[in-house]
C-alpha cells in the first residue's frame, strides 16, 4: 500500500494548542522513524513501500481508542501530551473536483437543456 499524497502530522486546536498561540507546524513524514510527544510516547514508522504506523511507547489513543500500534490511515486523530494531531495523506493541492473547463457533449446526461438561442 503506498501513500497517495504527502503523509503529515497536522495539530488540532485544543489540549495545550489553544486558539490564541500561534498555529503550530504540522510535521511532514519521511520515510523512517519520527518520535512523537515530549516525552516521546509513540513513533510514527514510514516504510519505503509507503505503509506509515504508529507505535507507542506505552498505550496511545488513536481515533479515542487505546492502541500499541496500529496502521494509520487518513484522518486517523492521534491524542498526545502536547495535543492531539491528524494524520493526512492526500496532497496537499488535492482539491477532490473537477478540473474545470470541460465540455459536456450532447450525449451526456448533464448537457444543457436549457434553449439559450
């Protein structure tokens, strides 16, 4: 399984990220290790073939859930001492729509009924 966009950490307002501090980096995933929490608590692991985990050092909440270690997947929410975070994968320039500009032929279902003669 390989990541379809730029894997990343991305902090949560809330726990000691409040709405006043300034907005805390979020933190881009390389292949490897990255050590979470201070303390560190869990390790995010990046394999080369894309697969990211997360492993606790101790029991982590993952979506509200305890877990040891578990395979992330996008929008997993990751609470840690310093605040909770949200892993994302999907580009970052992803918009998810169409790319505007298309034309719609007469055969299509969507074609313009509409008599603007």
């Amino acid at each position: 399984m390989s990541i379809p966009g730029t894997p990343r950490l991305v902090p949560l307002a809330g726990g000691q990220h409040q709405s006043s501090d300034p907005y805390p980096q979020e933190i881009l995933l390389e292949v490897g290790v990255t050590r979470l929490g201070e303390p560190v608590v869990a390790e995010v692991v990046v394999e080369p073939e894309g697969r990211v985990t997360l492993r606790g050092l101790d029991t982590v909440v993952v979506d509200g859930g305890p877990v040891t270690e578990t395979v992330l997947i996008h929008g997993n929410r990751i609470s840690l001492p310093q605040g909770d975070v949200v892993f994302q994968a999907e580009k970052e320039d992803d918009d998810g729509g169409r790319q505007g500009g298309e034309e719609l032929g007469k055969g299509d279902k969507a074609y313009d009924t509409l008599n603007r003669g």
